[in-house]
C-alpha cells in the first residue's frame, strides 16, 4: 500500500500513478525531488471495495450511458459519488497501515497530498489540474482526510466530462496518492518534457 517515491521502480506506473512515476523517475535520474512517498492505487482499491463504495459507484454509472448524459445529469452523479466518499471512513485495517508511515516520516513540517491517476501523463491524456491536490498539511488526521479528499477527486464532474472526452471507461479508474514534504521555494516554474504544441520540443 505504501512505496517510498526513491524506490518506484519501472513496473510501478499503474500502482503509484503518473505523478508518482515520473517523480521516481526524477530521483533515478540523479534530480533533487522532496522526500515522500506514494499511497498507491491498491489502498483505493481495498478501500471501495471493503466499505461498498465500489458497488455505490457502479450503481451510479448504471443509471445511464456516460455518453448520453447532459452536462447537469453528469453533476448531479459526480455529486452523489463524492458525497458517499465523503461519507465513508477509511477502514481501520487500510487507516493504521497508513498512519504508521505517517507518524515515521510526517511526525513535523508541513506537507503536500498529490492526486497520482495512474490515466495521468499518458500519451494521450494528462488529467492536468482534473484532480485535487492539497498543500500546506500538517499532523496525521489532516493528511489521512485530505487522502480521502483526494480519493473522492477521482469522481469530480470535469474528470468524469474528460474521461467521456477521451473515451476512457471511469469504471475502471483508481486513484493513487503522492505524499511529500512541502519546501518552501524562492522561484518557480514548470517544465514540459514534451511541449504540449510540438511533440519534438522540450518547454522550460
């Protein structure tokens, strides 16, 4: 359930995610990247799947074809969904594993708690800004609830309107979580290792 982000290794995508992936993927290649570690997408899995919230979920994208949904019956279902999420608590046998990565490396310091879809940054989609991300955290409880916030994102009515964009099936989808220590910075900015306009460049 929990992967320390320096030891994501090649076969991990679909575990820990995009964000997750491409942060190993930095550390491998010798950048300096703020410790953490990955919530991985299994801990999403149990989770639904202990509490029934998969089975809510299916029952709620059974009402009708995503595809034939109007804008406003696509927000009412996201709704829904989230509200069970919100709901629902984080079973104790998936909550302690947690919480004892949590107390080790979370003890002090502030945080940041990433969405990591393991649909981010493929090829063809990017999810860029679809899913929630929360910065600033501080203690155990704070980070834990902001997981299920996160978890629940998965099910916002834009990512559920891109996904029937690109034509993924939402059924399927997982979420799984970045967790990172929050550095305070002087200067930023962004890079794109594949310019979103010419797949031949790079963009700083």
């Amino acid at each position: 359930m929990i992967v320390a982000l320096h030891r994501i290794v090649d076969d991990q995508r679909c575990m820990v995610g995009g964000k997750g992936y491409a942060l190993g993927q930095l550390i491998k290649r010798g950048y300096r990247v703020p410790k953490g570690f990955c919530v991985t997408a299994e801990a999403y899995r149990q989770y639904i799947h202990e509490t029934g919230l998969g089975d809510l979920v299916r029952m709620e994208l059974n009402r009708k074809e995503l595809g034939e949904m109007r804008w406003e019956e696509i927000w009412d279902t996201s709704l829904r969904i989230r509200s069970h999420f919100l709901r629902t608590e984080i079973p104790d046998s998936i909550k302690k594993k947690i919480e004892k990565h949590l107390v080790k490396h979370c003890a002090t310091g502030k945080f940041a708690v990433r969405s990591s879809s393991p649909e981010e940054d493929a090829s063809l989609t990017s999810f860029a800004g679809l899913h929630d991300s929360y910065i600033g955290l501080q203690g155990t409880d704070s980070i834990i609830h902001h997981i299920k916030l996160v978890w629940a994102s998965l099910w916002s009515n834009r990512a559920l309107l891109y996904r029937r964009e690109s034509n993924l099936d939402p059924s399927s989808s997982s979420m799984a979580v970045v967790i990172q220590k929050l550095i305070e910075g002087d200067v930023s900015g962004i890079a794109f290792s594949r310019n979103p306009n010419d797949s031949d460049q790079s963009v700083i």
